[in-house]
C-alpha cells in the first residue's frame, strides 16, 4: 500500500495580508510562497488553488490577533481544517 503525500501550507498572518508557503516533504516546492490578501475574492481564490492541489493537505496559520480569522473562516467553509499555531516571541 502506497501512503499518501501530505502537502502542508504554512499560512503566515499579517494585518491586511498573508504569505502562504505550500511544500510537501522532501523538499519539494507546490507553489513558491505568495501573497493573499485579506478580500473576500483573494480568500476564496486561496481556497480554489487549494483544492485543485487534491491529495491529503494540512493548513497551518499563524495565530495573530483576530487577523487569522477570515483565512480560517474562509478555508473552513471550503471543506479544510485549519489548524492554528501561536509562536511566542521570547
């Protein structure tokens, strides 16, 4: 049995913007990191690249103030599970 490749999308949360890194393990490079802004049109756009990836992906995004939110809503209601992080600055 072939085990799945899980593609991982590391989502780093700005006020009126994100980076969206997209990897999947050994390096390889799905999509080079581009910006996303915070618009109803962007957010859908995001999830559509997304789901056209297909396979078994895991959403990562960054925990900032209530900015993660649209992003979170938005990928949710296209049928992903975001997980958030909060990384603490020491």
């Amino acid at each position: 049995m072939e085990a799945a490749v899980i593609t991982a999308v590391g989502i780093d949360v700005s006020k009126s913007k994100s980076t969206v890194a997209v990897p999947r393990p050994g390096g390889e490079i799905v999509l080079r990191p581009f910006e996303v802004h915070h618009t109803n049109s962007d957010l859908k756009k995001l999830a559509s690249t997304l789901k056209k990836l297909g396979g078994d992906i895991r959403i990562v995004v960054e925990h900032t103030s209530t900015y993660w939110r649209p992003i979170a809503l938005t990928l949710k209601e296209a049928g992903f599970f975001p997980l958030l992080m909060r990384f603490a600055v020491e």
